[in-house]
C-alpha cells in the first residue's frame, strides 16, 4: 500500500544573504527566486511547489527579515513576518557562526511567539569545518524550542535531501494543492522583471540596487511564437544613479540586458528581443502609490 500523500506550506526566513533564494531555487530544481550579495534581493514573498510520490510541499520565500528604514522596508518586513503563523513549517537559515547578532535576536524575538515548528537549518556549510558547524549548533539550539536543527549546503546541494524528508515528517496529509508540473504561482511577466532587477543588483555599485525598481511595460510574443518581444523599464531614484545605470556610452544597460536576455530564453525556451529604459522617479520608496504601481501593495499580502 502507497504511504499517503503529505502536502503543506513550508516560509523560509533568514537575515538578508544567508541563502534563502539559493536553497528554494535547488529544492525545486529550476531558478525561479533571484539571487545576489546583496541585501533586499527578494522583496515579495515568492512560492514554489515541489512534487514528489511522497506529497507536496509549498516553499515561501520571503524577503529577509530586517528592521524597516522606509514605506518599501516595511512592505518587506510585513512580507515576511505575516507568513509565520500561516504556515506547516518554519525554517530558519542561519550562516554557520557562533555570532548572533541584532538580526538573529530580532528573530529569536519574533520566532517565541509563533505555535509553528521551526526548523533551524544552518546553510553554507561548504564554507565551514565540521567543528565550526558543531559550535554553530551549540550557539543556537537554545535561542529558540526548535523541532529540528539540519546544516547543508544550498550552494552543493549537500544534505537537502535530509532536509526534505525531514519536512515531510512534519507535514499533514493533505491535497495536491497545484499540478505536478507547477513550479511557482510567480506570473512569467514577474519573472522577467526580477531577472532584470538581479543582474542590475549584481552589476551596480552597492549603494544604488536598493533605489531601483523594474517594471514591465510590455510582454508580447510574435505571430508565429518563437520570438518575445519586452519592454522594460528601469526606475531608479536619482539621476545621478540614471547615469551610472546607463553607463558611458550606454555600456553599462548593454551589460544588464545581455545578460538578462540570456536568462529570460532559457526560463521562456524562444527568443527574446529585450528593450530598456531608464526613468527616474524621486523617493519611490516612500511613495504609497509608486510602491503600488510596482507591484508592492500591502493589501495583496
């Protein structure tokens, strides 16, 4: 007799770049999440489906969770803590240190007062010993109750297996919440924008990425369906940053388009013909309204 099928939703949390997108994107075996060195790389909360024989689990996203410094900071912040009592299953990505810092305890904070089982899963561990790994699990296992503690490798791919099964483990039986082919409930037009947004924040200074936005004015496929045309258009906050952006000689946006046309014909499988712009819209991310319009809305969490 089949073992019955588990299905749940599962949020990762963690401080800005301690490999959440990284983990969801080898879970589910597809990049769909968005990935730099860089602080507020995910502003939504993203959801991706893995489908295996044993059940069905939805994978959360979330931005990192860090005190708000703007109308956008909070967006994010309300993003990610909204999931943690919605949710099967909480896991928590630390880096493999025995530092725990004002991010950590600001999470230690919140985390004491959900009813979910939080899983402590330290990442990274390609880049530590095993005994740095074992003083990690002694620095944290008190912070909080947590049901389980498992180090892997987002990155390798060490371990994650373990980490699924484990997940399993603490899942209800329960429906096939989307078909067995869904990846991620991110419209493709979404996608493409963050694809966009990622090769901006990988190619910028540090200071600029934090004030751009990407919108997609249009996503168009040709007659015959082996060609896309987009227009995108990025927004930033000064000229200054217009400039810098557009680089000399417009080098700089031939860079970020190349390399996001490449990505876009590998998650699309055709052709893209990829159009850009520059607008600059002062102070974005205090704006109620401009924070609406692209695609930030508080309402829809």
């Amino acid at each position: 007799m089949r073992d019955a099928f588990k299905s749940g939703f599962v949020t990762i949390i963690g401080r800005p770049n301690v490999g959440k997108s990284t983990l969801m994107n080898h879970l589910i075996g597809q990049k769909i999440a968005i990935t730099s060195s860089k602080a507020q790389t995910t502003r939504n909360r993203i959801q991706t489906v893995y489908t295996s024989d044993q059940g069905q689990i939805v994978f959360l996203d979330t931005p990192g969770i860090n005190r708000a410094k703007n109308k956008l900071g909070d967006y994010m912040l309300t993003a990610a803590e909204r999931t943690l009592n919605e949710v099967d299953l909480i896991l928590w990505l630390v880096e493999p240190t025995t530092y725990i810092g004002g991010g950590e305890q600001y999470i230690v904070e919140k985390l004491k007062n959900v009813k979910t089982p939080v899983f402590l899963v330290i990442n990274k561990t390609d880049t530590a010993s095993q005994e740095q790994i074992l003083k990690a699990i002694t620095a944290y296992k008190d912070q909080v109750n947590f049901a389980e503690i498992i180090p892997v490798s987002a990155l390798e791919g060490t371990n994650t297996p373990d980490l699924v099964n484990t997940i399993f483990q603490y899942l209800p039986e329960g429906p096939m919440y989307y078909d067995e082919d869904t990846v991620t409930d991110q419209p493709e037009r979404q996608i493409v924008a963050e694809l966009v947004r990622e090769k901006a924040l990988r190619l910028l200074d540090q200071e600029i990425p934090h004030g751009i936005a990407v919108v997609i004015e249009q996503m168009k496929t040709r007659k015959h369906g082996n060609i896309v045309d987009i227009d995108a258009v990025i927004v930033c906050e000064r000229d200054s940053h217009k400039a810098i952006i557009i680089g000399k000689k417009g080098a700089m946006i031939k860079k970020i388009g190349t390399q996001a046309r490449e990505e876009m014909e590998n998650l699309l499988d055709m052709k893209v013909n990829l159009k850009m712009w520059v607008k600059v819209r002062k102070d974005w991310r205090d704006s109620d309204i401009l924070l609406k319009n692209y695609g930030y809305n508080k309402k829809e969490l």
